[in-house]
C-alpha cells in the first residue's frame, strides 16, 4: 500500500486491495453454496440437515474468526506507522489463539452437540445428517482458524491477490470432493449431505497448508521474517488482541447467528419450508459477500491512512467504499427481483420448493439495502479501532428488536415463517442507521484531534 494524493489515485488503490477480496469472499462463499446446492441436489432430507448443520456451524465459525480478525488493524496500523519488525511477533499470537480457540470449541462441541439437535425435536433422517455433517466439519476445524489468522496477516499487508489465489484453489479441491463424496462417483462412499462436511474439513487443511508456504516462501514476506523465530505465547499479547477482536467477533457473531436462531426456529415448520429459507439464505449470504468484501478492504485502508495521522484520507475511503456498496446494493436487488425463479431453480428441482425459494427471496431484496450501509461502515470503524460500540448496536438491533419482532410475527399472525424475514429487515435497517450515525462520530472527533494538532506541527 502507498500514500494516495488524490481520489483517483484513491480509487485505484482501492479496487486494487478491493477486488481480489471480493473474489476471495465469493470463492469461500461459493463453497457453502455448492454444499448446500449440491446436498440438495441429492435430496430434500440431506438439504435440510446441512441447512440445519449450517445454521449451528456459520455463526459460530464466523463469530470466533472475527475474533482472529482482530489482527487485521494491528498489523495494518503497524505497517502505516513503520513498525513492520513487530508484525512476526503479533502473527504468531494470533497463531496461539487460534489453537486454543480450535480446542476450546472441538472441547465444547463434543458435549454439547448431541443434546442441541436433541432439543430441536428434528426429523430422525434431519437429524442424523446435521450430527454427521458437523462431526465431519470438526476435522478441520483447527487449519480453518490457523488460516484466519494467516489471512488476516497477507490482507493487512495489501497482498490480496495473494489470499485470492488460496481461496481459489479451494474451490475446485472442495467441489470436487463434494463431488466425489456426495454422489459417490469413482468408487468412492456415497454420504448424501455429510460428504460436504467432509469435503470441507479437507478443504481447510488445503488452504492453510498453501497459505503457511506461501507466507514462508514469499519474496513479499520476506522483510518480514514471519515464522522464522519461534515466539513464546505472550498473554499481554493475546489480551491486546482480544480487546480489538472480540468486540468484532462478537459484533460477526450477532449478525450471523440471528439469521441461524430463525433457521432453527423455523424447525417447528415442514422440511420443504426449512429447505426453501436455507436456500434463500444462502443465496442472500452469496449476494453480501460485496458488502463484506467492501467492510474488510476499509478495514486495511482506513487502518493504513489512520496509522499514518492522515484523516483526511482515511474518511474519504470511508465515503467511498459505503458509496460503492449503495449502488451495488441496487444492482443486486434487480437480480433478486427479476431472476428470482432461475435462482431458486439452482437450489431444487421440486416445484414446491422452487416456489417457496422465490417468495423468500424477495424479502432478501432489503437485506441488500441495509447490509450495504451497515457492513462497510463497520468496516471503517475496525479500521479506527472503533470496535465497541458497533458491538452493542449489533446486539440491539438483531436481538432486541429484530429477532423478537420476527417471532412475534411469525407466531402471532398470518406471516408465518415470512416474519422472522420482516423481523430481519427491521433488525437490520436500524443497525445500519445506528452504525453510520457511529462512524459520523468517530470521523468528526478525529478531524477536531487533527484541527488541534496543526498549529503545533
């Protein structure tokens, strides 16, 4: 990353860091995408167990990764303010927390797992592929966070294009074993829908293994020196990055986990219509890989400008990237509204479901609006290490008022399972006000910090 005089030099850098991102989301995207597509492809039973195995994984995974995320703005500010000698020793702190974050879920998971699905009152065959997609998952479950961190620690540095590359070669490995694994093609197992968990666990290995030889082989990290000294785990460290961390897992976790709570809510209602949120889900979940793609590339260059003293330049990548994710945000609603039926027809041959995906899907319409507001901003304030308060708001708007609203709803009148989605949506528009209202804030002390600062320099 370099310093930027003007906005198109800006925007240039932008879609610089901006666009491998966007494809890397996609690509890891893409592989829930194709185990839910493909499960479904091999029956209603196994789509509703991964879809049942999903909810209870994702916002766990992306919740804790958050965390690991942390190392993100500390090793981009570290960069801006020349102080790359310490990056090697943060890197591998975040190496030690994702070890023990592996354990303590591989640990909590053992024992709490069974009694969950049990709770849920699932149908037998549900049941039985959701415990065995999430048994296969957990084999992976250590190189997936080991990899978070890895990732964290290559974006940080500008080196997006790098975890591009990584993630696509996932992709073809993971649609492959799915393949293989799913369907029992060339000899190998037929499990239905538990082969996408092993075909994911696999996948994990992969990636951290290509990402760990790259990190240590690489030309560009070679200043560096990352994983050449062996460093002790270092508690004030490991506090360091939790205080900026948890409050961004946390505020992942919210946003993620709601959208899982209405999933196993849902499980009151029939296989079909289960089957038809989770697909629709899934398909919003693809869609806002733009905003997300957007949120992590100002997260480094608002990060970068910050650790630089230069405001001025961080708040106009601010208004860019939530500018851009406006627009886009529109785009993706025309997709949703007029390619609806082609959509649901990729998920499910059975016309009931295809016609239940299509009518979720419309409501997924104003998850674009909103995420396009709220996710980029959280964006720029991990990038000022603002994370705190956007941990609350989050835990406001989708527990408080949004979750509670769509129960309500969904229970008390017509709406059925249409109203956990309203519930959403009202969730999700007010966190997005609340967000931006935030970042307005924080860009406003900062330029007064800045107006002081002048006359002395």
């Amino acid at each position: 990353m370099i310093q930027t005089t003007s906005l198109k030099q800006k925007a240039g850098q932008f879609f610089h860091i901006l666009f491998p991102i966007l494809v890397t989301q996609i690509a890891l995207s893409a592989i829930t995408f194709f185990d839910t597509n493909m499960s479904g492809k091999f029956g209603t039973v196994d789509l509703a167990g991964v879809a049942i195995g999903t909810s209870l994984w994702i916002p766990i995974q992306t919740g804790l990764s958050g965390i690991l995320m942390g190392i993100t703005p500390i090793v981009s500010q570290l960069i801006g303010s020349k102080k790359d000698k310490d990056v090697a020793f943060q890197v591998t702190q975040g190496i030690w927390l994702s070890l023990i974050v592996s354990i303590i879920v591989l640990l909590i998971g053992s024992f709490a797992l069974s009694p969950i699905l049990n709770f849920m009152n699932l149908e037998p065959g549900v049941r039985d592929v959701a415990f065995r997609f999430l048994s296969a998952i957990s084999f992976g479950i250590i190189p997936l966070f080991g990899y978070t961190v890895l990732r964290s620690c290559i974006d940080a540095l500008g080196q997006t294009r790098v975890s591009m590359c990584i993630t696509l070669i996932a992709l073809p490995v993971n649609v492959g074993l799915n393949y293989l694994l799913i369907f029992g093609n060339f000899g190998f197992p037929r499990l239905g829908g538990v082969g996408a968990g092993v075909a994911s666990a696999i996948t994990y290995w992969v990636i951290f293994a290509v990402a760990l030889l790259f990190i240590y082989r690489s030309q560009a990290f070679v200043n560096l020196r990352l994983f050449r000294n062996f460093y002790f785990i270092s508690l004030n460290s490991i506090k360091d990055l939790l205080k900026i961390g948890v409050p961004i897992g946390f505020s992942i976790f919210f946003e993620t986990a709601v959208f899982s709570a209405v999933t196993l809510l849902m499980s009151r209602f029939d296989t079909v219509t289960i089957a038809a949120h989770q697909a629709a889900i899934n398909f919003a979940t693809t869609l806002y890989m733009i905003p997300l793609s957007i949120c992590i590339s100002l997260t480094i260059l608002v990060g970068f400008e910050t650790g630089s003293g230069r405001q001025k330049d961080a708040r106009q990548y601010a208004i860019m990237g939530i500018g851009l994710a406006a627009i886009l945000s529109l785009a993706t609603a025309l997709l949703l509204l007029f390619a609806g039926n082609h959509v649901a027809g990729l998920y499910s041959d059975e016309p009931d479901v295809i016609s239940l995906i299509q009518h979720f899907l419309i409501y997924a319409i104003f998850f674009q609006i909103s995420d396009a507001i709220a996710t980029p901003t959280q964006g720029a304030l991990r990038g000022y290490k603002d994370v705190n308060p956007a941990f609350i708001i989050c835990f406001i708007a989708y527990w408080v008022i949004g979750l509670p609203t769509g129960y309500v709803l969904a229970t008390y009148t017509d709406l059925g399972a249409f109203g956990y989605w309203i519930g959403l949506i009202t969730g999700l528009a007010i966190g997005a006000t609340l967000l931006l209202s935030r970042l307005i804030k924080v860009q406003r002390r900062y330029a007064a910090q800045y107006t002081q600062e002048q006359p002395q320099s």
